[in-house]
C-alpha cells in the first residue's frame, strides 16, 4: 500500500491532476491487477449476504416505495430489482436495491477512522453491469474496486467528527467501482468520483434523534448518483476539482479544515485489491457495536438469572460507541419504548436488555412496537448505561487485526450487591471470532432470511446463480436477484402514488 497525504490546496498553489485524492482513486480502478482467488470467494459472499438481508426487507414499507419508485422507471435492457421480474433503468435498480440491502442494518460493514457498510457497493455496481450485458468476470472486478476504495477511505478520513454521514465515501468507492466495471479511462473516473463526493456529502443528522427511514435511503441515494455521475462523466462533464483538496473543497469547510492533513492508503500499481478481506459482516440486525454486546448479553445470561434482580449494568467501551449508541449521544430518543426501529437500532441500551432477556436477537421480533413496551424490558432497559473506556478505544482504533475490537466490557451489579462481570471484544461471526462466517453461514443467512418470502425454488436457483457468479456469460447478471410470488407481493405495504 501507498500512504496519500491529503490537505487542501490554495487556488494558487501549484498542485498538478497527478497528485489529487481523486485522481490516484482513478489509477486505482483503472489497474488491470486481477482479483485472488480468496477475494472472488469473499465477493461471492457478500453478492449472497446482500440478497439475504434484502429478502428480509422486502416487504417492508421504505423498500416497497424504493421499488415503486423504481419500476415507475422501465428500461431494456435495464437491470433487476429484488422481488420482480420487471427491469428498470439502472440508477433506479441501484436505488431500490440499495434500501432493500440497507433497511434492517444487517449486512457487512467496516470500522476504522470512519464507519461504513461497503456493501453498499454491489447494488449500483450490479445494476450497470446488468444494465450493459456484462459477465461475471467483469462484476468481480468492479466489486473488488468499490470495496477497495471505500475500506481505504475509512481508514484515512474521519468524516463522523465533523457530522458528516458516512456515505461521503460510498459515493466515489461506487463510482470507482462502476468505472473499473467498464473498463472507462482514468479520465472519466477521477470526474465521475469528483461529481459522487460532491453530491453524496451530507450531514449525519440522519442517524442523530429520532432516526427516520432516511437511513435507509442514504445509501441508496449515494449509490444512484454515483450511477448518475458516471453517466455524466461519459458523456463529457467535468466535476468541481480538486474536490477534496479544493481551497473551498471538502477538507476545508466540511471536514478538518485548511491546516488538517489526512493520511489514505491505496494500494501500488499492480497491487491486488484485498481490501474486502477486511470486511466483516452481521449474525444479528443491528448496529455493528452492537454484535459483540448481544454475543456477550447471551453468554452472560445464565450468570445473571432473573432479569429483574439487575440492579444497575454499565457498559464499559469506546468513544463511538458510547456517544452515538450509549447513553454518551445524550439522546432520549434512545430510551423511549415508542421509538422508531431505526433508533432502537441505535441503542445498545436497549439491545443489551433485550438480548439479555431473550437469550438471543431477531431482525423483527425483536424490534416489533409490543416487544420495546414490555413493562420488564423498559425497567431494565433504563438500568443500562455506557461509559468510554480509553483501552477500548483504542483498541477500536488500532491497526492491528489482532487487537482491534468493537466490543465492551459489561459490570452487572445485583439486587443483592453481588457484581457479575464479562467482557467480549469481537462478535462471534467476525473472522477472528468464536464462530467465524464461511460460505456455509452466508448461505444459512440467506435460507433463514427469505424463508416464507422466496420460494425453495427459487432460493436454489439464486444460490446456484451466486455460487457461479464469476463464470456467469455477458448478459446472465440478472440471475443475482430473486422474484416473488404474486401472493407474496400482495403482502407488501400499498404505497401512495408519488410524482411519477
């Protein structure tokens, strides 16, 4: 890897096209480097856990409105969307698979100085490739790019501190990543990444109070304008530059500022993309900094007996996780059994209760209205508070995969003055963990997900599609989705017409 200094530039100052963030994104995806054989095997995965999580969702009411969106929008030969037969133009298929891939916080993610979901990526990747008649070859390697460059984001540019959403970096990882897709020249990409930061870049009050299913849709959204810039840049239109180190650019107004200078590791010329590898995707819906609190919630469960002789819990753990899912956000919202599922979400508090009662986390049951007013839940639930604990913070930040972790610390005072204590760094799904995801948990994901919603069909069919994705021909990418039964369709909220 090659380490980037990034810092903003004054307008005068001599700062050739060579030497932009988004330029050297550009020489990246335009590499030729074929993709390992462990990393085609780990995209697999992840093409097969994106269509879990998405059968999950997709009757739920914010991917019904993507997808009536989006099949407001036909196209031939367009590309798929999760739950029809239909095609749609790609950056409409980009869209609602995305919030169909996002609504339950279910798939992989990454965490470094920023956090993400990197497979984000496949939706608006897959949908170009299917929309141009592309194989599976040619999907693995835009694949291997998107997830390339985003991991390599995070790990250079922290975006949460200054309230920025983290779907800033989603947005030039697709457009990278479509652009290695169809084989487009550095040109093009370095305008197509500069157009994606510049459109994708928020604020993160959508995971800030009471959370909407804007959450959802960020992504989303992220990956259709990367689809959209692309297309732009294509057809010849140019993107503010340099974006990121532009004297009115990101870094200046939106991030450390004039004198902050951020570090970006990207990979040599000829060096393989194996940035997935460090990915790790959910056994459980919920916040990634929530997986490990679950696992430990269910070992210690025995320890601690009945629930209602808890006292008090105190999670000890990082800074993040403390200030944006613990009681360090200073969010009520956080606290209140009539949250929406998106906040309960964001509230390891109230996972950890839940966790501890049920011995266990479902991606609905558990979140269901009549299950966060449970009067026993609510007086536990309230016990629970978070501290930052400076080692697990660090650790959360360290470099080495050995020592990084996303878990806590849990001190669980008694009734009676006894205190049980237990701690789990990594969640057991993680790749260093008790259980660690292989082929075979990806496809029980997927079996478990879309059981009474896929037919058994059609989940053989999908498997075998996604099991061969790499040796798929020109023009048979649109196996990587599911159909649904008419009758299972009907189950699906009636949206309200919109605009189109």
């Amino acid at each position: 890897m090659e380490n980037h200094i990034v810092r903003t530039r004054r307008s005068a100052e001599e700062f050739p096209r060579g030497e932009h963030l988004a330029w050297k994104i550009a020489e990246v995806a335009v590499d030729p480097v074929a993709v390992p054989g462990d990393v085609e095997e780990m995209i697999v995965n992840r093409i097969i856990d994106n269509a879990a999580v998405a059968a999950a969702s997709v009757l739920r009411r914010p991917v019904s409105t993507a997808r009536a969106q989006a099949l407001a929008h036909p196209a031939e030969p367009g590309a798929t969307v999760f739950g029809v037969g239909d095609t749609v133009s790609p950056e409409w298929a980009a869209w609602a698979n995305g919030v169909a891939v996002r609504e339950l916080d279910f798939h992989d993610t990454f965490l470094a100085a920023e956090y993400s979901h990197p497979g984000d990526n496949i939706p608006s990747i897959l949908a170009v490739a299917q929309h141009k008649g592309l194989g599976g070859a040619d999907l693995i390697r835009g694949i291997a790019t998107g997830y390339e460059i985003q991991v390599d984001l995070v790990r250079g540019i922290c975006l949460h501190e200054h309230k920025i959403d983290h779907v800033a970096h989603l947005g030039p990882s697709a457009a990278a990543g479509i652009g290695t897709l169809l084989g487009l020249d550095a040109e093009t990409i370095y305008q197509a990444v500069g157009q994606a930061l510049h459109t994708t870049t928020a604020t993160r009050q959508s995971r800030k109070g009471e959370i909407s299913s804007w959450k959802a849709f960020a992504p989303a959204f992220a990956g259709k304008m990367a689809v959209e810039a692309v297309d732009r840049a294509m057809r010849g239109e140019g993107a503010p530059s340099p974006i990121w180190e532009g004297e009115d650019g990101v870094i200046a107004w939106l991030l450390g500022g004039p004198e902050k200078e951020y570090t970006v590791p990207l990979p040599a010329a000829g060096e393989e993309k194996r940035a997935i590898l460090d990915t790790y995707t959910k056994e459980h819906s919920a916040e990634y900094q929530s997986q490990a609190p679950i696992d430990l919630a269910r070992r210690m469960r025995d320890r601690i007996g009945d629930p209602s002789q808890v006292e008090s819990i105190v999670l000890h753990t990082s800074h993040h996780t403390h200030v944006v899912i613990g009681t360090g956000s200073n969010d009520p919202q956080k606290f209140d059994p009539k949250a929406s599922r998106e906040t309960l979400d964001h509230s390891v508090m109230y996972i950890f209760a839940v966790a501890l009662e049920d011995g266990g986390w479902h991606h609905e049951d558990s979140y269901a209205p009549e299950r966060a007013a449970r009067p026993s839940t609510v007086e536990l639930w309230n016990k629970i508070s978070t501290v930052e604990d400076p080692e697990w913070t660090r650790r959360y930040h360290s470099q080495d995969p050995n020592e990084k972790a996303f878990g806590c610390r849990a001190e669980v005072t008694l009734k009676d003055g006894t205190v049980i204590a237990d701690e789990l760094a990594i969640a057991d799904a993680h790749p260093l963990g008790d259980r660690p995801f292989a082929r075979e948990q990806y496809e029980n994901k997927f079996r478990v997900l879309a059981e009474g919603i896929v037919d058994d069909a059609e989940q053989d069919r999908f498997l075998e599609a996604a099991r061969n994705a790499a040796d798929l021909a020109p023009g048979e990418l649109g196996r990587l989705g599911f159909v649904l039964s008419d009758d299972v369709l009907a189950r699906a909220p009636q949206i309200p017409g919109g605009i189109f």
